[in-house]
C-alpha cells in the first residue's frame, strides 16, 4: 500500500504478530538466513521500552576493557546505540539476504523486537543470550503514540490518541499484541533464566546500579571493582544517562538511524508514569482491564 502506518489496516499478520511491509520482508530473511554465535547478545522488547537505553548499558558493560566509560570519545559519545546494537529486523532486505556484520566484534550484540516463538532455530539452539525488556504498557502506549506522531507522518495516516489507543490495547498495532511479545519471553526468562534475563524498565530506573551488575554477572563479566576501580559502575551510569545520551544525540544530529530516523528522536521524557498527564480515566481502566486479562496470573505485574 501507499501509506503506511503502525496500525491496522497497514501491518500485517505474521505468526500472530503484527508487522510493517518491510520489517516483515527483513524478518522472514532474518529467519532463513540468521547464524546465531553461542556469544551473540540480544537485545529484546518491545519498541519504546527502552531499548536505546538497555543496547547502551549493554554495550558500555561488555566492552568496558576496550572503552572506559570515561572516555571523552566513547563510542556511544560519537555513533549511537542503534549504530553499535543494530536491530535484526530494520535494514534493506532488498536482496533477500541478511546485512553483512563481520564489522562487529565479539561478543555481538543485536537488538529485536521480533517475539520469542518468531525467533530462527539458531538463536534458540545456540548458547546466545537474551536480555528482554519491558515497561508498563500505560508508559509504552504514551511513548509509542509520541513517537508514532514524530517519525511515521506525512506517509501515514493520522490516528488522534483515543483511536490510536483502540488499536494498541486490541492488540492491532505493529509488533503487537503487546501481551504476546511480552509474556513469550516472561515464560522463557522463567523456564531458561541463563538464556533470557527479564528487566522492567521502572526497574531500571529505580536502581540501575543493581541491574547493572544483574546485567554483568549474566552476560559472565561480573564487576570486580577492587580492580576496576569504585566509581566503574556510576560512569557507566552517567555514560548512558538520559540526559547525556540526548545530549549527545543533538550533537551528532547528522547521524541517522537504521537509515531513517533522527537519533534525537528517540529521547522524549524518559520518565516513569507520564501516562498520568495523557490518559484519561477509561483509558486507564481499558487498559489495566487488559492487562488483567492477559497478564494477570503470569506472575508479572507493574
Ligand atoms: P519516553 O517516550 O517515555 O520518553 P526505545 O528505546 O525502546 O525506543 O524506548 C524509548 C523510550 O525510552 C523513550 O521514552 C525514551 O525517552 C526512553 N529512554 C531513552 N533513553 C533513555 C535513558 N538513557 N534513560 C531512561 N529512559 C530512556
């Protein structure tokens, strides 16, 4: 179709998972073609959970021997986390075929959004790891809908919020049903915890220090922080700061991500509860009456 746009009627679904046209094409190639490395490390969420901000701190603690955080030229300072931490399922798959990434070093680190039943047999059978995470679906929809606004229009049709809300908590907008994508790897971090580490995003911004070295200690680089010095942990933190990461991303404005968006654009409010100042008091209880419904007995809450 000629317009595009994150909700129904322009994704399209794919084992039980709404896609974008071309995010489904670079799937389905992925899934052919992708060989997982037992080192790889994979980023997994849902879009506006934080996952710039997780593929940062990942990418900060596992090459910590290579870059200080304190570097003034850290990579993180002068690319960007998206650049470093490339997703599977957004590049040019024009080819039919998977990007070249023998310029990554190991351990390789990916981003997806792809949910845990979609991904290809060798990320599951190898000895990868995956770290997901997610964020309270009132907080995501909120983000979601700002970025949506930002960076889909002027192809894309308009959606006011309440029509886009519909959409998002019946499960009708791209990646979703939020609730598959989320309780796929809630499952698997419960059935395989060496595999699959699960991370709330409001977890992260209470203590970030303690899921920090939650983070090390799965990926097997635990802290020693008699060798590496005390204040190792709280340089990482300040590197991949909301505040630092935006400003560095108005600084290199230039630089594009997966060859579309603005880096800047993925750094809004990166608060917890914004959701207060945008819904309105049924939208609240539709939500929660979902996330109930599908969530509730999972054992997961927020
Ligand atoms: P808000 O729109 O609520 O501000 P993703 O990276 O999955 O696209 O998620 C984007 C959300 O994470 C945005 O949320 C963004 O501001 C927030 N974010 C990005 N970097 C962050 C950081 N360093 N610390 C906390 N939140 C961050």
């Amino acid at each position: 179709p000629r317009e595009k746009g994150w909700f129904k009627p322009y994704i399209y679904l794919y084992q039980h998972i709404w896609y974008a046209p071309a995010q489904l094409q670079a799937l389905i190639s992925f899934q052919k073609h992708f060989q997982a490395k037992d080192s790889d490390i994979i980023i997994a969420s849902l879009p506006k959970s934080g996952t710039t901000w997780l593929k940062a701190l990942t990418f900060a603690i596992v090459n910590r021997n290579r870059f200080s955080p304190s570097k003034h030229n850290h990579p993180l300072l002068i690319s960007n986390a998206h650049e470093l931490v490339p997703f599977f399922e957004f590049h040019d798959c024009k080819t039919n075929q998977i990007p070249d990434f023998s310029n990554l070093s190991d351990p390789r680190l990916f981003g997806t959004h792809v949910p845990c039943h979609s991904l290809p047999d060798s990320i599951t059978m190898s000895r990868c790891r995956i770290i997901y995470i997610c964020r309270n679906p009132l907080d995501n929809f909120v983000s979601f809908w700002f970025f949506y606004n930002k960076i889909v229009p002027p192809l894309s049709p308009k959606l006011s919020l309440e029509e886009a809300f519909e959409r998002y908590s019946e499960g009708n907008s791209v990646l979703g049903p939020f609730w598959t994508n989320i309780l796929g790897y809630w499952r698997q971090g419960k059935e395989t915890p060496n595999k699959v580490l699960f991370l709330k995003y409001e977890d992260l911004k209470g203590d970030t220090k303690f899921y920090l070295k939650r983070v090390a200690e799965f990926l097997d680089c635990p802290f020693n922080l008699a060798e590496e010095g005390n204040g190792v942990i709280e340089k990482m933190i300040e590197l991949c700061s909301f505040r630092k990461m935006k400003e560095s991303a108005e600084l290199n404005k230039k630089v594009k991500v997966m060859q579309k968006y603005e880096n800047k654009d993925f750094f809004r409010k990166g608060e917890v509860g914004d959701w207060v100042n945008h819904f309105s008091p049924w939208m609240k209880e539709k939500l929660s009456k979902v996330i109930e419904e599908k969530l509730g007995g999972s054992g997961l809450s927020f």
